[in-house]
C-alpha cells in the first residue's frame, strides 16, 4: 500500500528526517509544504527521500533540488485522493 508523506519541517529537523526516512516505503511519494520547502534546496536532507518522487508546493518554493517536481494546491489534492494513506509530519 503507498503512502503520501506530507513533509513540513525545515532540514534542521534531522530527528525527523531519519523517521520519514525509516517509513519511506518503495512506492511512497512526498510532499514538501511550509517549513519542508527548505529541504529542496538542502542536499544532505533531499538524500533522505533518494528514490521516492519528491514534490514541492508550488506557492512556497525558491529553489528546488533535481528530480522534485513544482505542484499547486489541485495536484495535492488529486494526490491524497490517490494515495491509501497520508502521513503528516508537522514538526
């Protein structure tokens, strides 16, 4: 069964990071939103989500890491319809 994660917690959150990473399941996807928006331009943190397809609220980023794609607020939604399961992770 898939799971969306819906990521939004800045980089600095490593505690947090190791956890999402530890959930991330083969066919997972992640959402970065609010503070999580910062990870697309963080390397070391990006490495946490490697083979997971990445996506960045589009209203909310400056920079995004290779392989994130830019979604808006219809492609979240159409995203949690599509997914089994979300997981937020709120700091």
């Amino acid at each position: 069964m898939t799971t969306l994660h819906l990521v939004a917690f800045p980089p600095s959150r490593t505690d947090l990071l190791a956890q999402v990473s530890a959930c991330l399941g083969e066919q997972d996807e992640v959402v970065l939103l609010e503070a999580g928006v910062f990870i697309a331009s963080d390397a070391a943190a990006c490495a946490t989500f490697a083979g997971a397809r990445c996506y960045v609220l589009q209203d909310e980023h400056a920079h995004l890491a290779e392989g994130m794609v830019a979604i808006d607020w219809a492609a979240l939604i159409a995203l949690t319809e599509s997914h089994p399961r979300c997981l937020s992770w709120w700091p």
